[in-house]
C-alpha cells in the first residue's frame, strides 16, 4: 500500500498542498479528481520522489522509499516523456532495461504491450509518426513494461479513443486483479466512476472527499426521492418539509427539506394509500454532482 500522509508543499507564497493524505492499498484502483491547479501531478511527483514535501511522509508497504524501491514503481506524466525519433520497442527495452529487467524479457514484454494497445505492427516505427492519441499508447505501454508493483498515471485517458480507452481499463483491471495498487487521475468523471473502486477529491490543495463512491454517494445524498405511481400526486404539493423537483410520466421527484423527520416514511405510507407505487428511492448524486458539491 503507497501512503502519503499530511503532505505539505509550497512554491513561494502559494500553498499548493496543504495536509494531503491518501492511500492507494494493493489491488485497488483509486481515481484521483480535482480542478485544473487543485494539485493532483504536484501529489503523484511528491509519491514518486520526484518532488520532496515540506512536510509529511510517503511510505510504501511500511518503508520510505528509496531508488531501488521506487524502480518497482511505474509512472506515466501527463506531459509526454519519450523520445520523438526513437522507434516504439526500441524505447520500451530501453526504459525496462533502466528497472533491471533483462533484455529479452523487456523485448517480448515490450511487444506484448504494443500488441494489446493495437500497435503491434508499428513498434519500429519512430514515435514521431504516430498520432498524438497513438503516442499516448506507447507512453501507457511505457508505465507498464517494467512490470510495476505500484502504478501512478497522470491523465493516461486523455486523447485515447474509445477503443484504446477499453484496451487500457482491460490492462489496469488485470493489474489490480494481480496486486497491483493504481492511482490515475482523470477529467473524465464517468471513465473515473467506472474504473475506480476508491475515489479522492482534491480541491485547491486539500482532501475534500474520499472513500468507495457508492459509500460517498450515500453520505452526500438522502434528501431527493423518486417516486413512481400511476396515481394522482397533486396531493404532495401540500406536504410540510417537501419540496416537488421534478414531474416524470409516471411520478415526481421530491426534495426532502427536513431529513430528520421521518418524511421519507410518511410520503411512502401516503403514497400506498392513495394507490399501487411502482418505486420509492433515494436520488443518488452522480459523481459529477458529488464533484461540483464537494468543491464549491
């Protein structure tokens, strides 16, 4: 398990993390979200000792990491890092190589990766001939090729196509089935839902949120209601605490203004007394309303 605990770090003035913990435990894929500036890349530089905190600690299972541990980590930037006119199995060798990994088995791995990213034919072409969604590929493929322990992935969605985007959540998912602890960040809040089993919201330098999603998702919800009927629901207009959101072809949705009340109880017994009810839930925020709600 990599844990970062009460991360701080300033540049000047600016205060860019300010008490930051998290952890990203074996086999688990944790999704790490925030505004542009909110200080994700800053988080995964410090985890990786790229940077060095002001204060707090980063250990992984137990230890602080020093090189030989970090080389069982892979890392890919948000900026691109490879080598324009370098061909694409030539580079993958050459980064597993730098771990300690054998030749040969950096080459099979190399091209086994390249095959599973739909590059297979390309990987002696220069990385300067390929588009930039092709280049995001191969630099998955290069976080990959050492066989990592640990993987911290900055943006690794960003200008990938739908299939590439399937093709690399099958590789994380076989990852974190084998052990393997992955932090990503990403904009896109529904591949973040998808993918992630534990979720962190940072916002301008600080953990506003985390935790599994669904369990996030309850916490922050609980006061808008569906419910389905095919009877008359004019009758809730004149409910004390409730508030009618929405009208549906078959029912209403209903904000609960007073949660502490047991309203929930008394709109459901009213609502089978009136007639039959299809549904009676609880709204859930997507994770984009959980987003823009924890970071206001």
């Amino acid at each position: 398990m990599l844990v970062l605990d009460n991360i701080t770090r300033r540049f000047g003035d600016r205060l860019a993390l300010d008490d930051v913990s998290l952890s990203v435990p074996d086999g688990r894929m944790v999704g790490f979200v925030g505004a542009n500036g909110a200080g994700k890349t800053t988080t995964m530089r410090i985890a990786l000792g790229v940077l060095a905190a002001d204060s707090g600690t980063v250990t992984f299972r137990g230890q602080v990491p020093d090189l030989a541990l970090r080389r069982r980590f892979g890392y890919m930037p948000e900026e691109r890092g490879l080598y324009p006119k370098g061909r694409l199995l030539e580079q993958l060798v050459f980064l597993a190589r730098l771990h300690g990994v054998d030749r040969g088995v950096a080459a099979k791995r190399g091209q086994d990766l390249l095959d599973r990213l739909g590059l297979g034919e390309r990987a002696n072409d220069k990385l300067e001939s390929l588009s930039l969604g092709n280049q995001q590929r191969v630099q998955v493929a290069a976080s990959l090729v050492h066989d990592p322990e640990l993987l911290v992935l900055d943006e690794p969605f960003s200008g990938l196509d739908p299939l590439a985007v399937d093709a690399m959540a099958d590789l994380l998912r076989e990852k974190t089935a084998a052990g393997v602890g992955v932090l990503f960040s990403s904009h896109q809040l529904d591949l973040v839902d998808r993918l992630c089993d534990d979720l962190v919201i940072l916002h301008a330098g600080r953990v506003v949120a985390a935790g599994e999603p669904e369990k996030l998702r309850r916490e922050r919800g609980g006061s808008r209601y569906e419910l389905v009927t095919d009877a008359d629901l004019d009758w809730v207009r004149d409910v004390a605490g409730v508030r009618l959101a929405e009208r549906r072809e078959h029912g209403v949705v209903l904000e609960l203004l007073d949660t502490h009340a047991d309203l929930d109880q008394k709109i459901l017994a009213e609502a089978v007394r009136r007639g039959p009810v299809r549904s009676f839930a609880p709204l859930l925020p997507t994770l984009s309303e959980l987003f823009q709600e924890v970071s206001r």
